[in-house]
C-alpha cells in the first residue's frame, strides 16, 4: 500500500471506529469506491476551502495530498470512479 493511501485509510478508519462503524477495507471494492467518495467530498470547494477560513498555503497543501491518496488508490483499483478529482 502506498504512504499518503495508508495514511488516508488509518484516519478514516480511526473516524469509523469513534462511530462504532466497520473499518474499510482496500480488499473490498465496495470500501475503495467508498474511500473515492469520501475524497470527492473532501475535494469539494467549500470543504476544501474550509467555508474561507482555510489559507490558500493549506488549501494547495491539502489538495496536493488528497490528490496523491486519489492517485494511489485508483492505482490500486483502476474501476474506481472520482467525481471531483481528475486522476
């Protein structure tokens, strides 16, 4: 598994554990499909953006690393569909 893909699934699955939700799974397409979206949404501007109360610096930051997380994973499974991110 690559760096920013592991790194992006430990906290969503630290989220889904607070929340007494199964973990995600890369082997399950269900759950990489899940991730994409969750990604998209994380892309959207007004997520991205933080409402304006993100910094252009954090916004760049934070774009490049969900990028690297949607690259790896449609890597990983290239079936895998993004609405937001144009990998």
């Amino acid at each position: 598994m690559s760096k920013h893909l592991e790194q992006y699934l430990e906290q969503k699955n630290k989220w889904q554990k607070f929340f007494n939700y199964r973990p995600l799974s890369l082997d399950n397409q269900q759950d990489r499909q899940a991730l994409a979206r969750g990604i998209d949404g994380a892309l959207s501007p007004e997520n991205l953006h933080q409402d304006g109360e993100a910094s252009l610096a954090d916004v760049r930051r934070e774009y490049k690393r969900l990028m690297a997380v949607a690259k790896e994973l449609k890597a990983l499974d290239p079936t895998i569909e993004f609405m937001e991110a144009d990998v």
